[in-house]
C-alpha cells in the first residue's frame, strides 16, 4: 500500500470513530431525558392523587383546644427543664467529657552556678521542719531536757492506757497548726527541745570565677553522691530484706508478721492497740535511752539494730560474691608456704585466713608476689589493701599507648607497685623501690584546674622526668602513706649503712 492511500485510510478511519462517538452519545442523551420525563409523570401522579383524596374529619372544637394547649404546654416544659438543668449542671457535665491527654515537656534550665547556689538554700530551708522534728524527737529520746521528757513520757503512757493516742497526736497536729499562725501573725514562740542555732548565711557573689564555679560544682556533686549513697543503701536493705536475700534475717520478720496477724485474729483492736502503744513508748524513752548509752548492750539485745545493720546492700552482695568466688579458686592453687602461713598467722584481727590481700588481688592472674615477680613477704599494706585507682603518666614514652596507663597503685614494705588493668600485660606493670626514689611531691597535671591536684609525682634515677600517678580520688590518703613508708625505708638504709 502506497504512503497516499494509508493516508487516506487513517483519514476515514478517524471520521468514522467519531461519527460513531457522537451517535453514542445522541443516544445516551435520548435516554436520560426520556427518563427525566418519566419521573417528572410519576410526580404529577402523586400529587394528583393526594389532591383529590377526601379530608379528614376534624375532631371537636374542645378537644382541639384541649390537645393544643397540652401541645404547647409540654413544648414550653421541655426547654424550660433542659434550660434549667444545663445552667445547674452543665458545667459539671462539661469536666466529664473525654480528652486526649495533653503531655508537656519541660525544658531543662541550662548549668548556671548562681541557680544552683539558691537551688542549695532552698533546699536547705525546705528541709529544715523536718530535721528540726527529727531533733526533737532524738532529744525526747536522748532525755535532752529531763523535765520535759518525763513530762512527755507520763502524758504518752496516760493517753496510751485510757485509750487517747490518737487523739493526742491529732491534737498535737491542731496545736503545731495553732501555732504556726501565730508565728505568722508576728508573733516569737520558741517550741523547741534543742535551741536553734542560725546559720550564717553568705551574701551571694554576682561573678564567679571558672576555678569558683567549678569547686561549687563539685562540693555539689560530691553532696549529691553521699545522699543518693545513702538513700540507695536504705533502699537496697529493705528489697534485699523482703527477697529473702538472707534468710536467716527474713525468716525473723517472717515469724514477727504471722504472730501480728494471729494477735489481731484473736484478740480486741482495742487490747493490741494498747500492747502496741505501751511497748513504743517504753522502747522510745527507756530502752534506746539505754541502749544508746551502752553500744556493747545493743549490739547484743537490740534485734531492730542488729537486723538494720546485718542486712547487706548490692555492692556488699557481690563483694561477698567475689569473695567466695576467689577462695574458691585459691583452693585449686599451690599450698601456702611456711613464710605464708606465718603472715597469716600475724595478720590483723579484723583479716581472716580467707580473706588474704595476695589472694584477692591476684583473683584473675595470681598472687601478688606472682604478679610483680616479688618474694611471698611483699604484701600490700593494711591501708591500701585493695589500691588506689590511678593512671599512670611515663613523659619519657612518646608513644599514646605506653604515656598513659590505667590501672592500681599498691605501696608494700619495700615497694611501689602499679598494675596495668590491661590484661595479659605484665610488661606494663611497674615496681619501684622505694630505696631508689629520690624525690616524691603532690603534683597537678592540669594547672588551669582549681584545687591541689590529684596527681603524685615520683623522681627516680632510670627516669628522665618524674612518673606522675595521675586523677588519685584519695590522692593525700595516698602521699601520706607513700611518704611515711618511704621515710621509713630510708632511715632504716641510713642507720644501717651507719652501723
């Protein structure tokens, strides 16, 4: 087919589809205005129909009436009531509608030492009712004032046995309210047992140096460390008690809980709660009285004490663990020589054969003397028996990995010795005599820091510069121990090489 007639053909072909697309469409469009015509006839039926059907018959005069007026009267009621009860009530139903929960996030003030001097205060002022109340109360116990202990003692035991403690606290409470509003007022009472002494309260500095707030950063770390110290060991003691950690200690309060509930099984509230009120009172003015005069009798007969003080805390538990764990091991080692044994024949009171220092510091890689290549007679000393934490500083090495090493210093007889926490490098622990040390001083690695420092530094002849045992927490417990050792070795070398 030549290129003309496919022309022609695609030409025809394109009239036709488009000649067949609008007759389509004519038809589509006969269709819908036939049915529109159709609905528009249904219509006008209906409407006939319902025009010429006959009307109803209508109902009496009096009873048109009587049904509208019923009509407009309850149509007047409804929204009078639904008036009435959306002003009474509306506001109260609104607080029970659904909402979703709006969470907010607060934004976290940026470290500012003049905030965190006034957060110190405050804090110290919102505290102080409740130590002075604490105060009180150990001065009650303590008989601070005779006069007003007995006093209070007499009154307690009287409400107990009549039946009166719980109305003499919830006095006590009103009185405490009573006068709290007069001190308010302007009024100077003084209720307290122990005199308040005033602290002297320093004006606030408006500049601070760096060295300044960095000190107070600290004092307000290490603060912040004993409490939560504190406040975890108690809270760790009462979860350790409760998981029958001990059980020797949890049966005690085990037998305790089930003869309370036999007790308020079998006899009146009003007999226990007097059984109750009299042993309190008694144990709070007359028993710790004694027993806080006499330890040797409390720690002996005060069971509450005893139990406190035997429960263990988390680190406690795994010290233990570890503990057992090394004697453990040190059965399989080598059996103690003569010159071991007689060291632990000679040890402290406080030291039993099982807790030997060389034993639990050699846990991982052996004893001591095995880890510096010492003779079994070198032993850390009583005070560093498990090392200060330290890192040592070599300015001679150029190399990062030999310069800076973490590990534990230990000071024995005739020796200083660092061990490397890396493991499986003896090579890099390090044992100096002490005999040879020529020069030792507190040091600072970073003068821009405040305070002394937390460094030792230790001159030596192999060395070029002196060794620095660096970021020591109980760096001055350290130097004092190394330098009355090391006073110690000298003037033995000096008296014998006089003699």
């Amino acid at each position: 087919m030549s290129p003309g007639n496919s022309r022609c053909f695609k030409e025809e072909l394109r009239k036709l589809r488009e000649e067949t697309n609008s007759e389509m469409l004519r038809q589509e469009l006969d269709r819908e205005r036939q049915r529109r015509m159709e609905l528009e006839q249904k219509v006008q039926e209906v409407l006939k129909a319902r025009t010429e059907e006959p009307p109803a018959q209508q109902p009496a005069r009096g009873q048109a009436q009587v049904n509208n007026g019923a009509d407009r009267r309850g149509q007047g009621l409804c929204p009078r009531v639904q008036k009435w009860f959306c002003e009474r009530f509306g506001e109260y139903v609104e607080d029970f509608r659904f909402q979703p929960e709006e969470s907010t996030v607060e934004a976290d003030e940026p470290l500012s030492a003049r905030r965190l001097t006034e957060n110190m205060r405050r804090l110290k002022r919102g505290a102080r009712p409740v130590t002075s109340f604490v105060k009180n109360l150990s001065a009650l116990s303590d008989w601070y004032s005779v006069y007003t202990s007995a006093i209070a003692f007499t009154v307690y035991m009287n409400a107990v046995w009549h039946g009166w403690a719980i109305p003499m606290f919830l006095f006590l409470a009103i009185l405490r309210l009573s006068l709290n509003y007069l001190i308010a007022r302007g009024w100077r009472i003084q209720w307290s047992i122990v005199p308040e002494v005033s602290e002297v309260v320093e004006p606030p500095k408006e500049d601070l140096t760096v060295s300044e707030k960095f000190q107070l950063v600290l004092d307000v770390a290490q603060k912040a460390q004993n409490l939560f110290g504190k406040m975890a060991d108690v809270l760790e003691k009462i979860k350790n008690l409760f998981m029958w950690v001990q059980p020797e200690i949890t049966q005690k309060l085990y037998i305790a809980l089930w003869a309370a509930f036999l007790a308020s099984c079998f006899f009146p509230y009003r007999l226990v709660g007097l059984a109750v009120g009299l042993y309190a009172g008694v144990k709070f003015f007359l028993i710790d009285f004694i027993f806080k005069r006499c330890p040797r009798l409390r720690a002996k007969y005060d069971t509450p004490y005893i139990i406190w003080k035997s429960l263990p805390t988390d680190p406690q538990l795994k010290e233990r663990s570890s503990a057992a764990m090394s004697r453990r091991l040190s059965a399989h080692d080598k059996p103690q020589t003569a010159a071991s044994r007689t060291y632990a024949s000679s040890a402290p009171a406080g030291l039993s054969r099982d807790e030997d220092p060389g034993r639990v510091h050699g846990t991982r890689k052996g004893n001591f003397h095995e880890i510096f290549n010492l003779t079994e007679s070198e032993r850390p000393l009583a005070v560093c028996e498990n090392g200060w934490r330290c890192c040592l500083i070599n300015r001679d090495r150029k190399m990062p990995t030999d310069y800076i090493r973490n590990g534990v210093l230990y000071v024995t007889e005739n020796y200083l010795c660092f061990e490397s926490s890396k493991s499986g490098s003896s090579k890099r622990n390090k044992v100096i005599k002490l005999v040879d040390i020529t020069d030792i001083q507190k040091y600072k690695v970073l003068s821009v820091l405040p305070g002394s420092g937390m460094g030792i530094a230790v001159s030596t002849p192999s060395t070029q510069k002196p060794l620095v045992f660096g970021a020591m927490v109980h760096r001055d417990e350290a130097f004092e121990t190394i330098f009355s050792q090391y006073m110690k070795i000298t003037a033995a070398a000096a008296a014998g090489s006089d003699s």
